[in-house]
C-alpha cells in the first residue's frame, strides 16, 4: 500500500498529461507531493526523508519548469531524484558508517555486513544508472514516451531490481 501511496503524485502527474500537458501535469505533482508531506507530518509529526527529498526537487524542478514553460527541468527531476539517493547512500555508508539498507531492513534480515555493503552498492549504482537511464528517455524519445516510461518503465524497472534484491537476499541472508 505504501508503494502506491508514494507513487501517488506520479500517477497523477501521469493522468493530468494525458487529460492537459506537461505543465498542469507538473502542478498536479507538486500539489499532490507537497499534500503527502503535510499529511505525513500531521500524522507523524516529523516527514520521511525520502518524501521530504522528493517535495523539495518537485518543488524546485516543478517549479522551474512552470515558470519558465520548460519541460527540460521536470524531465531532468527522476534523474536528480535517483542521484541523490545514491549520494546519500554512499556518503552515509563510506563517511559516516551508516548503512541505510541495513537501517531500513536490518531488523527483518540477518547479513554479514559484507552482504549488507553489497546491497548498498548495489541499490547505489542502480539509482545512478535509472538516472541515465531516465535521460536516456528524456532525450530520446517523444515527451509522451518520456511520461509513460516515467509511470510504467521505471515502475517495472524497480520491481526487477527488488526481484532482484530478494533473490540475492535469500541466498546470502543468515535465515
């Protein structure tokens, strides 16, 4: 349920396309990620990290991208979205001695810490190349291949890679 709940405002950027363009689309997203944080902080008085990321890049992207009638900057979003997490990823663990993998799934899962480093790299490197990727589409491709892909191809690109996860999670985990 939360997978949907955090793929809400790409939904409806995605409907508002399809029904408007891609600058009401844009507003519809940045109004729909700004609610999620307001919702989340009145339910839980502080806001997830990951969701406060993305309100603050729809905000300044999707801002951008309205002012100045450019759909350049909400194209390059996903990409600076996924770049960051992976930045995050890699300080945390290599400067700060913190797995976030292992933060996040540590308490359900028992790996050495090698697997646990592994993971991070992995999910890392993954984030930089979905940022490639996504430009790859952007540049490419028509603006409406570029926001189905946006909805369905990153959506089934991140289903594989948990596929994936899970696979390499059972054959290294502790049990």
């Amino acid at each position: 349920m939360k997978f949907l709940y955090d793929l809400l405002p790409v939904i409806l950027f995605f409907i508002s396309y399809k029904i408007y363009d891609i600058f009401i689309a844009t507003g519809v997203a940045i109004i729909a990620t700004l609610l999620q944080v307001l919702y989340d902080y009145i339910k839980n008085k502080k806001i997830d990290k990951m969701l406060l990321f993305n309100g603050a890049t729809i905000t300044i992207l999707g801002g951008l991208t309205i002012i100045f009638q450019d759909k350049t900057f909400i194209m390059w979003k996903p990409s600076v979205l996924y770049w960051l997490f992976a930045a995050v990823l890699f300080i945390s663990n290599y400067f700060l001695n913190k797995n976030l993998i292992k933060l996040a799934m540590g308490q359900k899962i028992e790996l050495e810490d090698s697997y646990w480093n592994n993971l991070n790299n992995a999910t890392g490197l993954f984030f930089i190349m979905l940022g490639f990727i996504n430009l790859y589409v952007a540049y490419n491709y028509e603006e409406d291949t570029w926001v189905n892909f946006k909805l369905f191809g990153i959506t089934g690109i991140l289903f594989i890679y948990i596929i994936f996860l899970t696979i390499y999670i059972s054959k290294v985990s502790k049990k």
